[in-house]
C-alpha cells in the first residue's frame, strides 16, 4: 500500500537566460522514444535518520532545484520532438510512504513491487516533465529514492526500454518481463578461464563474458520462428579516446553508436561462449578501425526508424538482443549526503530482448554484475534444453530466481521407467581446468 504525503514541481534556482532559451535534438535523440528511464536507490534507516522525516523532502528539493540550474534542459518542455524549450517549466518530486520495510522491497524477486515507485507515475504522467522523482518512505525509516530521466536528452547510453510515450515510435505489443540476475566475481572469473582455454582472446572483461552468457541464453529460449539473432551493443562516444577533437564534458544527449555481433542460427552449436566473446571483442574492433566510406549501419537505422516510425532494428529478418552495460557510472555510490545507497536498481519497461549491465553494492558478492534481463513473457519461461548450461557456466549467487527459469540450470531429469539408457561424455583438459577453478572460486 503506497500513499501520497506531497507532489511538488521543482524549478531551476536561478532563471534559464534566454540565450538558452532552445535546445536542439539530434537526429537520434529525435528517434530515440520519448521514454524514461527508471533507476531507484535505497538508503537504510541509519543512513538518513540524523535528518527529521518532515524536513527531508525539502532539503531534497532545495538539491534539485539548485542542481537544474547547471541542467536546465530538463526542466524544460519537448517541443514537436525535435527541440526542448528551456522555459524552466520545472521537474515533478513526489514523497510517499509505503507500508512495508525496505529489506522486503530489495530482496523482493518481483521488480514491479511495490506498485508506486517512481517510474509508475512517470509513465502516467501529464506535466510533460523530463524528470519524475520521488522520494518513499518505508516503515522501517528507510528511504528510496527513486528517479526517472527522459531518454530524448539522455547522459546515459541506455537501450530502448521504459514507458514509451512519444507518438512517433510506436510500442510494442508482447507483455515484456524483467529479471534480475546476480554473477559474483568468482563466478565471472570461471567465466573468463573458460574463453581464455578456448579462444586467442587472452583478457575478457566481466562485460563481455556476461554479455555473452546472457545473449546466449536468451538466443538459445527464442520462441520466435526467426530461428536466427543477432546481439547489438550501443557504445558511449564519451569515452572513447580515439574520438578527435574530443567531445567538450559538458555534451549532453545520446552521444552513442553501435557494434553488433554476426547474425547466428539459434543452435547450441553455434551459440559457444568463447566464439560469442571473440566476434564481440572483433565488433569492436572494426568499429574503432572502419572508415569513413563503408556503410554506418546505426545510421540507417537511425534513419529507417525515423521515416517509418518504428523501433530501430525491428525490420530485420532475425530476432535482436541489445544489451548495455552502465558498469562505468558507479551508481552504487550515488551519494546524495547520506553514504553510498544500500542497493541501486533500475525500473522495468516493456522493451522486451533488452540487458542492462550494473555493478553489485561493493560489499555483496565482491564487486560482482547485477544484470536485468527483459524478455517476453513466452521466451522468459521457456524450459528448452537448448538453452541449458552446465557447470562451470552455472551462475547461482543470486538472491533472485535462477536466471530465465532454468536457462543456466542444468534440468532436472526424471527417470525413464523402461530401462536403462547409456551415454558417453568427453572432458577435455581445459573444460577440466575451468572445473577446477570453479571448485577453488
């Protein structure tokens, strides 16, 4: 049971001067939908008590309003979908109190509870605000707070998922359910010895084994009749030194393009995990070394969507996957004056074959990857062998479900009652040796 305690709109501290009155899209951030994208941190009880309850909420609100002035196109209003007219118009803050304590939402293995967290106001809003946050009250005297940003003027690299309003992409249709799976760094490390066996690449990063793993899985429990996929990764400009001039730190928007993997059959055979991290890791790679006069396929992407009026990558003859990773922005010490936060989350959306990568809280499972699977809902209980892994890929440090209902988890087999069958398995040194590791993790 969630209830409102005050709804508030939150202005810039100081006026936005005309000559920033405007400020233009680019074409991607006109594509992009105009959708929010929902991320909730949780602060315990000791952590926020030695400020008054009644006082919390403006001093928050005191933060913001100060902290629009320097960020002043989100409290602006989208115009036309093509620029933001920054008329200081203000960001929606709600505080609510929810009567349950905060350890039943945070282990909690259904990601939409409780009912009321931020993003479920955004997606219903009617201000037209860019920013929806709120602040929620548990009865243990712990405190979320929870924020949700427009995509169409986006700091982060994040894929198409959350509410989607604007008129000129159109949502999808399937019901799109979203997991949460928890892979520890010991985990993650058998991972890495298993592609370092068998493959050249001689140093895979957490991101692209988990990315793998996932694309994989996810592939493998297809209920599409495509019977092919294909796994695309945006990846954030901002970072990239190769970029000249670089680009100044104040850029805001969808400063981003993409890789993508080759197009697979959604055979086991062809879906092994040192293969998929070697085609990412050589993706990448083109990317960075391409010129100038081969084809930008997110651009025609990016173009097709915004002539059409549908989501990118949607007229492709096979299912696609995207998946990003916020591993580098830290949110888990997200600091707003009281420590770093208990847990950082993100918000489901109906954006189904979408992985979001973030970090665990430094304390739990030693700086592992918490990573939010949305799928439909056929594809996110399929039970196919296919899509079966065994040990050592075996993830089970996860406070939530075992991922895609058995996807990682070898099945169990029932016993045939007309006999007897016999099999012959091969263990190769290096599937050995990754054994090994799992048994010293």
């Amino acid at each position: 049971m969630i209830s409102t305690i005050s709804k508030k709109i939150i202005k810039p501290s100081s006026p936005t001067p005309s000559t920033q009155r405007w400020h233009n899209l680019s074409l991607i951030d006109q594509v992009v939908a105009n959708m929010y994208m929902p991320f909730v941190f949780f602060y315990p009880n000791n952590q926020v008590a030695k400020i008054p309850k009644h006082q919390l909420f403006e001093y928050l609100a005191n933060s913001m309003s100060k902290t629009l002035t320097f960020y002043y196109p989100w409290a602006g209003t989208l115009k036309d979908n093509v620029t933001i007219e920054c008329d200081d118009h203000g960001a929606e803050f709600f505080e609510v109190e929810i009567n349950s304590s905060m350890n039943e939402v945070i282990h909690n293995p259904d990601l939409t509870f409780p009912h009321g967290l931020s993003w479920w106001h955004s997606s219903s809003t009617t201000s037209g605000a860019l920013i929806v946050a709120q602040l929620s009250h548990f009865e243990c005297g712990g405190i979320a707070l929870s924020l949700c940003m427009s995509h169409k003027d986006s700091l982060l690299p994040s894929p198409f998922d959350g509410p989607l309003l604007s008129h000129v992409i159109e949502p999808r249709k399937k019901r799109c359910i979203q997991k949460r799976f928890v892979f520890s760094k010991s985990k993650i490390n058998v991972l890495k010895a298993l592609v370092v066996a068998e493959s050249c690449i001689k140093n895979p990063t957490r991101n692209e084994v988990v990315s793998a793993l996932l694309y994989k899985c996810a592939a493998s429990s297809s209920t599409t009749n495509f019977g092919r996929s294909q796994l695309v990764i945006p990846l954030n400009l901002r970072s990239q030194a190769s970029l000249q001039p670089p680009l100044p730190p104040t850029t805001i928007g969808n400063i981003l393009t993409i890789f993508s993997t080759p197009i697979y059959k959604n055979y086991e055979r062809d879906l092994k995990l040192p293969k998929l991290v070697t085609d990412i890791r050589k993706s990448k790679h083109d990317l960075s070394t391409r010129n100038n006069i081969q084809e930008n396929m997110f651009v025609k992407e990016m173009l097709e969507a915004y002539r059409t009026g549908k989501l990118p990558f949607q007229k492709r003859d096979c299912d696609v996957y995207m998946i990003t990773s916020i591993l580098a922005f830290e949110f888990e010490k997200l600091d707003f004056g009281f420590g770093k936060p208990a847990r950082a989350s993100k918000g489901s959306g109906p954006s189904s074959n979408t992985f979001i990568l973030m970090n665990t809280p430094d304390d739990d499972y030693d700086r592992g990857v918490e990573a939010f699977v949305n799928l439909n809902d056929e594809d996110m209980l399929t039970r196919d062998p296919k899509s079966t892994l065994s040990p050592p890929y075996f993830v089970k440090d996860s406070l939530m479900p075992s991922p895609f209902d058995g996807a990682l988890v070898s099945p169990v087999v029932e016993p045939k009652m007309e006999g007897c069958i016999h099999q012959r398995f091969i263990f190769s040194e290096s599937k050995i040796n990754a054994l090994k590791a799992l048994v010293a993790a």
